[in-house]
C-alpha cells in the first residue's frame, strides 16, 4: 500500500496522489470535493436536449444566502442557479449549484432570478440536485411586478424526481421573475438549487446531457497489449503528430529511474510490418535522462516535427524540480536538458499545486488548467500566447462557455488547432468527471461551441481523461482502469464522425541546395494564400535541413524557405479540395546567390495572353528589391518566357511587355536601370509541357539571373 503524497512541484494531478489513487480504485485525477460524492439516484439516457423549449433564468435579483466554497471563484453562489443545470441528471452536491450558507438550511431561504425576456409561464421548473422535496414555496413574478404564489407546499416530503414541474393555473401569466422558497431546516443535509426554467410546454421538461450526435452503439477500447502496458499504471498518454510514437507516464515499475513509485516517461513506437502495415507497438523504453530524474515526470505535449517535448515542472541545476513548464529538444546526441517555459504571472492558488497543459500544434499556444484568482472553481482552461522574446503571456481564461465552478483539467487541443478536448466536473455528465469536445468558433481563444459529452461509450462513473489523438483523427489514446493488466492501462478507441477533429495535412519534406542537393537548415514559413496575416514560422531540423507542419485542409497555402545567402523560395501546396487527412512530402530547393544562378519566380505569373502581374507577384518582387539592396553591386538578366498557345509573332510580344513590366516594378522600387537587362523567349523554352492549362501555367514565367555580385 501506497501513502499518499503531495509534491511542491507535481503539475499534473495524477503525480500528487498516484498512492491514493492505487488505494481507492479512483482514476488518478479523480480527488476534487465534487468528484468523490455518490453517482446519480435518477439519471435519464443520454441524448441531446432541445433546449430552446426551455428559457433558464440568465441574472439573480436577489438571494438570502450562499455557501462559501474556494477562497476564489463562483462556487455554491447564486449565479449557479443560472442557466441550464449543471448537475441533473446526476444527483448530489455540486460547486455548479446554489447553495444557502448553513448546511442543514434554515427555514426562509430563498433565491430570485430574472429572464433575458419575459414569457408566457405555462410550465415553470425548478432543478433541485440536493435532498429534492424542500421547496415550500414558488412566486411567479409578472411585467408589473405583480406576485403570484403559483406553488405552495402543505408539507415537505423528499421526493425522488430532482425537478419541480409547476403548471400555473393562470396559462396566460406572462413571467419577468421568479422566486423559490425553500424550508432547509425541514430536510435534514445541504440543499441546492441547479436551474429555474420557464416553458411553454405542457409536457413535463425533462434534462439530459448534451452528447455529440450519431453515437455509435459500441465503442470499443483496445488494451494496447502487454508491449506498452504492465501491471504497474500507464497513464498521460501523448502520441505524437504523425501517430508513430506514444508516449506515456509509467508508476509502480522497477525499472523507473527515481524508485519504483516515482512516475517516469516510457515510449512505444508503431511497427511496421508486411507492405507498410503496423503490425503493433514496440516494448515499451525508458526515456531516460535527462527527462527522467529521481523525481516525478510526464510529458504533456510534443511538436509537429516530434523534435520538442514539453514537460511537466521546471529541472533545477541541482537536479531537483519546481511548479511550471519545461521543453527539451531531440537531437542525434540524444534529448537536451529541459529548459524552462517562463510564463508571465503562471501562480498557482491551487492547495495541491496541480497543472496541467497541452501545446498548439503549431507551438504557439498553451492550454494550462490551473486555479488562479480569477478562476470560477476549482481549476479552469486558461491560454498562454508565444511571445516574440519565446516567453509566455499571462494566462487568459477560455471563459464561461468551456469554464464551470467545478474542476476542468486535462486539456488537449486537436491537430486542426480549433477542437479541443478536456475533462469537466462541471458540465452535466455520466460521473466523477467526463471527456468533453467543444469548438473554437472563431480566431480568438474566447469564442467555444457548447461542450459536448463524448457519451457512455468512452465516459464511465469514474474519472475519464487524458485524451490524445495524432493528426489522422483516426483512432484517439487514452487511460482506464477498467479492462486492465493491473492499474491503469492505455486504450485506444475509433473515433466516430461527430467528435472527429477537421481534417488537416502533414507536410514533411527538405530544404535542398539548388546545385548539391544536399541539405540546408533553412527557416520555413507558411501562411494561407491571399492572407498574409496568418504567417507561420516552422520549425525545422538544424541537422538534417527536414520540416515538418500540420496545416488545416480546404485551404491553399504558400511555403517559403529562406537562409542566409539564398534567395527565398516559395511554394504552393493546394489543399482547397482535400477533405480527409493527407501526409504529403515535399522538397524545397533554396538557390544560392552567386553570379550564374537562375532563380525561377514562381510566383510572378500573368494570365494566358496577358502582361498585367497576377495578384502575389508583389511579394516575390520585392524578395528581389531587397537582395538588391543588400548587394549594391549585383545586376539581373530578367527572362520573360510564354507558352506555346497562338502564333510565334504575338507570343514573343508578349514575352517582352512581361519583362518590361517587371523591370518597371523593379525601377519604381529605386533599382538602377544600370543593374536590370531584359531578354525574351516567347515558346521557345519551355520547362513543362504544354499539353494542359496547369502545364502552361508554368511556362508562363519570369526568371532571373545573376550576371554580377
């Protein structure tokens, strides 16, 4: 039996309480107030709920008291009682729900709450998640102000049915307010008020949980099998974008490096078997140092490229571990040792000091569930922005769609960069914590889809969490207990449709020289054609010149490679019609500035017949304005070459107004005339064939030569 501890420095919930958790039978993260009451007396089956039938209560007028809870936040207040409940169709105690100040109540409590627009009450409900039975008194409250009892009890009874139902007498009484009266000395234990609704309705309103649509009948988790699980706990896994790596938390083995009870990072890679086929995971293999030490140890999240790990507490010289984030980058040596992600204002209220984080896909974002003072509950989702010094930003909350008064932990963010995953406390779930997936709405960090629950196929009545899925969106990872070799073990479940993240692309290729072909460590920037705003730096392996990037499909983007001594190049990966998952290589040839180079524009094209430049030729133009400017003794042949479409005459026409009009570009840029001659080739050399329009397409083009340097 394992004692419980409680480390400084643990940032993911499960690492403080791996001993209690092998105790209880608990998931690991499984130990907020709420997440250890009973499992629901009245649950209904999960479906989605037509919640425009239902008008809840949006602003409090007044209350007679309210539980304390958290030092900060909104949990037990009367702002809980709005909206649509939080806990039904699970029953018990709740941080989501009003709840007066004395546990055992006293015998005039009351709340009032107002609607965003005034109704006819044909129904008004109440939700009661806690000892159901104490409401003694409801008041319907009119345009005027005008009060109606529209219930009153004779006596209080418990009663099993967690809602009200009132149905006034009055079917055209038009409600603004309502007022609840609830008698808590009369049942004995806490008592708390989830929701106020009005409706139209005659029939009964019922409460469900919000769950993605189309759910299969059967959801199956696979063990992944003794190769990557033991008897000991597997739990946090992190596959990696391309879906070849997984990598995971192991406890209780020998052969960690602390001890056996102190968390290490194990790895299992997919093998490849007959045709290309995965044929399984490998053995699973110890990290080893410097990620692991004699401390706790988790990664959290890793780069597109699979080259940056981010880690779980920030590594002391001394060799011991603080509260924070670290990364740590694979080179052929092996992985560096974990430096610090200095995050503005990253304080931490929480009693246990837990985080928890994922990373964008592209790297410049971090999703972090942390408790801080402006949190509603126990812990919230918060995002941290890359700053152009490589610090982080103050954590900003996601806010109160994604965000309740109960725990959110355990976050992760899709390869598409919009769909987000996490587990909650706090939205109306299957028990002590479920998956859910919402939708970034828009291009800030604000604006979410409802959360929906991932439904009883892959929630429980536990814990559920730790979701992870690669760039395919095929299969997602994730830790249970149930089904396992001893402990919590790594599953792997199909995704269907419905909770699938957008498709995105993986783009892996090389930055080449031109001449040798050989490798070259080169800076590569992508951004979507037409929006230069959105421009993205990749990041690219120094010793092997490769890049690798996740991009969304249904978009079309340009890639530029650039280094010092090169021209830019830039290239075009159309995706506008792709809408599965795609992996791509692609090779980018960087052409070296030296007197004999041929640099092709690709991107200075004109339509068929025509010399005006195409919309995008200003860019690559003044690419060539500024390696101008920086080699003051530099002079250009330009070559203006057509397709072969019409007679030989107009073709050569046209080839020289091409040139003029870019050496013109050139000349309004303050480029001597001296440094700029011109040449034109009409058809005659063409670099592709001219049988189709994309053919020709890149026969119509524009290329440079350096005469002198």
């Amino acid at each position: 039996m394992h004692s419980q501890r409680n480390l400084f420095f643990s940032s993911l919930l499960f690492i403080s309480f791996t001993g209690l958790a092998q105790q209880s039978g608990l998931r690991p993260a499984a130990l907020s107030p709420a997440e250890s009451k009973p499992t629901a007396e009245v649950k209904a089956e999960p479906q989605r709920q037509a919640v425009s039938s239902v008008q809840w209560a949006s602003r409090v007028v007044g209350v007679s008291s309210e539980k304390k809870g958290e030092n900060y936040g909104e949990q037990y207040k009367a702002i809980q009682a709005l909206g649509r409940p939080n806990k039904l169709p699970d029953v018990g105690e709740s941080p989501c729900a009003w709840a007066p100040f004395y546990a055992d109540g006293t015998a005039d409590e009351w709340i009032q709450v107002g609607f965003a627009k005034p109704m006819r009450a044909r129904q008004i409900v109440v939700a009661e998640n806690v000892n159901p039975g104490s409401i003694v008194k409801v008041i319907a409250i009119d345009e005027k102000g005008a009060e109606h009892v529209v219930y009153e009890a004779t006596s209080i009874q418990p009663r099993t049915n967690p809602l009200l139902h009132i149905f006034p007498k009055d079917s055209a009484l038009v409600c603004q307010q309502v007022k609840v009266v609830i008698n808590g000395a009369a049942l004995k234990g806490l008592n708390q008020i989830d929701g106020i609704g009005l409706s139209e309705e005659v029939k009964p309103i019922t409460v469900n949980i919000v769950v993605s649509k189309d759910i299969p009948k059967e959801i199956k988790k696979e063990n992944l099998g003794k190769t990557v699980n033991s008897v000991g706990q597997e739990v946090a896994p992190v596959i990696s974008p391309d879906g070849r790596t997984l990598y995971f938390t192991r406890n209780f083995n020998k052969a960690n490096i602390g001890a056996s009870d102190r968390q290490d990072v194990w790895f299992s890679t997919l093998e490849s078997g007959v045709g290309g086929n995965s044929s399984g995971w490998s053995e699973a293999v110890n990290i080893g140092s410097p990620i692991n030490n004699a401390g706790d140890n988790a990664i959290s999240g890793m780069s597109a490229d699979g080259r940056t790990a981010y880690l779980i507490n920030v590594y002391r010289p001394d060799g011991g571990m603080i509260f924070g984030i670290s990364k740590s980058t694979r080179t052929k040596a092996g992985w560096s040792q974990p430096v610090e992600c200095r995050i503005a204002n990253n304080y931490n209220l929480h009693e246990k000091n837990q985080l928890e984080f994922c990373v964008s896909p592209d790297g410049r974002a971090i999703i972090l569930a942390v408790q801080r003072k402006d949190t509603r509950g126990d812990r919230d989702l918060y995002i941290s922005l890359q700053k152009s010094d490589n610090t982080w930003s103050e954590p900003v909350s996601l806010g109160g769609v994604i965000n309740s008064a109960d725990f959110e932990s355990s976050p992760f963010l899709a390869a598409d960069g919009r769909t987000l995953y996490f587990t909650s406390g706090g939205h109306p779930g299957l028990g002590n914590g479920d998956i859910f997936v919402s939708r970034r709405l828009d291009d800030s960090w604000g604006n979410w889809s409802e959360p929906e629950n991932l439904g009883p196929g892959i929630n429980t009545v536990e814990w559920d969490g730790y979701f992870t899925i690669p760039a395919s969106g095929d299969y997602a990872y994730l830790s249970s207990r149930g089904g396992s070799l001893g402990e919590d073990d790594i599953f792997r479940l199909k995704l269907y449709p419905a909770i699938k993240p957008d498709p995105v692309a993986i783009i892996t290729g090389t930055v080449l020289d031109s001449k040798s072909k050989k490798p070259v460590a080169s800076q590569v920037v992508s951004s979507v054609v037409g929006d230069q705003k959105g421009l993205e730096k990749v990041d690219y392996n120094p010793e092997s010149g490769e890049f690798k990037l996740i991009l969304p499909t249904q978009k079309t983007y340009l890639l530029t490679a650039s280094r010092e001594g090169y021209f830019p190049t830039t290239e075009t990966v159309d995706l506008s019609k792709d809408k599965r998952f795609r992996d791509i290589r692609k090779s980018i040839l960087l052409v070296k500035i030296e007197p004999g180079q041929k640099i092709t524009m690709r991107e200075v094209l004109f339509q068929q017949s025509q010399f005006a430049l195409l919309p995008g030729a200003d860019t690559e133009l003044d690419r060539v304005v500024e390696m101008l400017g920086k080699y003051p003794e530099m002079e250009l042949l330009i070559e203006g070459h057509t397709d072969n479409q019409g007679d030989w005459e107009p073709n050569m026409k046209l080839a020289e107004d091409r040139v003029r009009v870019v050496k013109e570009y050139l000349l309004n840029k303050g480029i001597a005339p001296t440094r700029i001659q011109t040449k034109a080739w009409g058809p005659s050399k063409p670099i592709a064939s001219n049988e189709t329009e994309e053919k020709r397409k890149l026969n119509r083009r524009v290329e440079f030569t350096i005469l002198k340097l």
